[in-house]
C-alpha cells in the first residue's frame, strides 16, 4: 500500500513540483533535440555500414535510411544505442519439438557433460526450426550439430562490421570496441561520443513465444483489445545475438505498441516516464554507461501502468512520478526487475551490485524528501544551456509520428526509446 502522499515523505510540495514539471519540459526538450541529431549521424553511418556488410554476406540484411522512424535503433541512454540487424534466410518458424543436449564447445570439440540449458530470456535455435533457410546458416562459420550459435554468429559478423569501417572509409569515424562477446562501436557525433551495439537479430513475426504467458489473468492494462493487437494479431518477438550458445528473446516491436497507445485515456503515464527518465540520468544514475538503461524504466512503467490501470490513477503528474520512482527504487534496492512478458527473466541480474545499491541509495533519499532532488533539476536547468536529449520513438507516439513533448512540434526524424 502506498503511504500518504499528503506528507512530507513520499510528497512534493505544490510550489516545487510545479517549477520542477515546468523545468522538465524543458529539459524533456533539450534531451529530444540533442538525440534526434544523435541519432540522425547515427542512421546514416549504420546504413552505409550494412549495405556494405550485406554486400558481403547475403545473411545480414541493410537498415535502409529512415527520415521518419527507424525501428532497428534503439536509444538506451544519451550515449548508449542498440542497433538490430535482420538476418536473411531464416522463416517459417515452429518452436522446436525435442529437447536434446548439447555437447559441443564454441570450437566444435565433444564434450562430457552437457552445455548449461537456456533459462529465462534465453534459448537454443536450430536450423531445422525453420521451414525455409538459406544453405549458409548450416556453414560451419554460424553452426554446430544443426544449432545456430549466436557467439559463431557475432564472430563472422564482428570481422564484417571491421571490413565495412575500413570499406566505407569510416576510420576516422567509428572504431571496434574489443570487450565482451558483443559487438560494439564507438562513434564520434556533433554532440559527443556514442557507444552502439550492433545486435544480429532472428525476426519471428508470426509467432508468440511459449516462454511468454501475456497477458496475465486478471490483468487490467493493456485493455483486452490492445493485448488481442498485439499477441493475438501478432506483432511477434525476436531472437537477439548477444550471448555464447543462447539466443535472447526481445519483444521490442510488441513493447513499442504498448508505448504508441501509453496515454489513449486521457492519462500522464508518458509525461511521469519522461520525467523519471530525466531525474535517472540527471541525479540518480548518470554516466556514459549507466547500470539503470531506458529500457529498464519502461519495464518499470509497464507494471506501474499494470498494478495502476485506470484513468483517474494517471490524473496527477506528482502522484505517478512517485509510484514510478517507488517502483524503481523497489528493483533496485533487491536487484530484481522481471521481464513483462517472460516472468523468469531477471533484467538486473548481471547488473553490478555496488551501482545497484549507489541507485538505490539516491533514490531512497529521494523518496524520503523529493525537494532537493527537484531542486538539483532545477537548477541545472536554469544554470547549463546544454542538453540531454533523447528520442526513440518518445513513449506513447507513433511509428513516424515523433511528437517533441514539450512544444508539441513534430521534429524531422526519430527512432525509439526503450
């Protein structure tokens, strides 16, 4: 239950929180229009970079360039993208109907024990789970014993991503981050450094994942209308390269209509989330790599929107903005975020615990006296012209919609944030 929000904890006083809500459109402003241009530069080096990787292998496709929405970038943060690459030649897919053990190692070697099985977000992925493949996905560069293994994947796609830098005479430009299994690039734009994850991603339109039981019973929000639009019309899931044996589910096109249709009663879920966003890069977590992403925030606003469905609980921006914030603090504080679609899936659960904690320290201060914090907004935004903007698609617009919140003008183009 939550405590009174008439007292002095968990309650902002009316003075504050009008200058703080008027600062933040403000700032909501800035954000949007420095990551727009962000994203723009982004677009046009991503495009060029997998005309000419698709050039070189048929099995990745181009991300064509987009004045309007591109739904293959992803903003996590103001200086952290996710960009997914479509494979080709992989359609008709059926979940696979034997359960077998793996006993191979990433360089094809047998082994005595099996392989560790898939859990939560991830899963194997089989060629023959596909009607219809293109004869280079059973090529030993991607495959082991008829899997597609995503690390085989990344190791073919990291050398492309390294020849189109050099093709495209890109050097000066982007260069090849070496941590981690993934594939990441540093990019210099006009408003600063970006870090990109270039994904390869296995798109299934057609299909609802098993692992994902949604709607709940019970539940209230979405509307039953909405969820039928989603599952049942199937916007689909995807499979996302990012791991060594297992392929990660993502459900970025069914989340991004959840965020499209966020505010079609009347309410101020979209201005709430915005505003959390701000406070999280600004006061709570900032940085280049923040352990709490976008994408974590609108997890935490797509249960906030499920425990609070109605009209009237989005009325009054203080109010939301707390539950939001209380949300937040509650994962944070015991590491543990779930997935909306797929239960098992922890989202913070290779987080680093001490930043964990640093987050929900501030945010526990937060809770307990919100003036400061607001204050600390305030002032950085009445004493610093620079911005911090963001636009993925700005949660509760449209595909090619993009509205900029606080003007209500439509800018050139946008792209989603998570």
């Amino acid at each position: 239950m939550e405590p009174p929000l008439g007292t002095q904890q968990g309650a902002m006083q009316p003075l504050v929180a009008d200058n703080f809500e008027a600062c933040l459109l403000d700032k909501v402003d800035q954000r949007r229009q420095r990551v727009s241009q962000m994203v723009e530069e982004v677009q046009k080096v991503v495009y060029h970079l997998t005309t000419e990787i698709s050039n070189q292998d048929i099995r990745f496709q181009a991300i064509p360039y987009s004045l309007m929405y591109n739904g293959n970038i992803t903003v996590l943060s103001p200086s952290q993208f996710l960009v997914t690459v479509p494979v080709r030649g992989l359609s008709g897919y059926r979940e696979a109907r034997e359960q077998r053990w793996r006993y191979y190692t990433l360089q094809g070697a047998r082994l005595t024990c099996p392989q560790r099985s898939p859990e939560g977000l991830q899963q194997w992925l089989e060629v023959q789970q596909f009607t219809k493949n293109l004869w280079q996905w059973h090529k030993a560069d991607v495959s082991i014993e008829g899997d597609i293994v995503p690390a085989k994947v990344l190791q073919v796609f990291r050398k492309l991503v390294e020849n189109a830098i050099e093709t495209c005479h890109l050097s000066g430009k982007v260069s090849v981050l070496t941590t981690g299994i993934t594939v990441h690039v540093a990019m210099e734009t006009s408003k600063g450094q970006v870090e990109i994850e270039l994904a390869p991603e296995v798109e299934i339109p057609t299909a609802w994942s098993k692992k994902a039981p949604w709607p709940r019973c019970l539940s209230r929000w979405p509307s039953s209308d909405r969820a039928k639009c989603v599952k049942v019309r199937s916007f689909g899931f995807s499979l996302l390269a990012r791991w060594h044996y297992h392929w990660q589910l993502s459900f970025l096109q069914a989340e991004r209509v959840l965020l499209e249709h966020l505010d079609e009663d009347g309410g101020c879920r979209r201005r709430c989330f915005q505003a959390l966003r701000q406070m999280k890069e600004d006061v709570w977590c900032p940085g280049r790599r923040p352990v709490i992403t976008s994408h974590h925030l609108q997890t935490v606003l797509f249960w906030t929107c499920e425990k609070y469905p109605h009209a009237q609980d989005w009325r009054a921006f203080s109010k939301g903005l707390l539950r939001l914030a209380r949300k937040l603090h509650k994962c944070v504080r015991q590491r543990f975020l779930k997935h909306f679609f797929v239960r098992s899936g922890n989202l913070l659960q290779h987080a680093a615990a001490a930043e964990l904690d640093a987050v929900a320290q501030r945010l526990a201060l937060f809770l307990q006296d919100p003036g400061p914090s607001c204050g600390l907004l305030a002032f950085r935004c009445g004493s610093s012209s620079s911005s911090v903007d963001g636009c993925r698609q700005v949660p509760g617009s449209c595909p090619g919609e993009q509205h900029r919140v606080a003007k209500g003008v439509l800018p050139t183009s946008c792209t989603s944030e998570a």
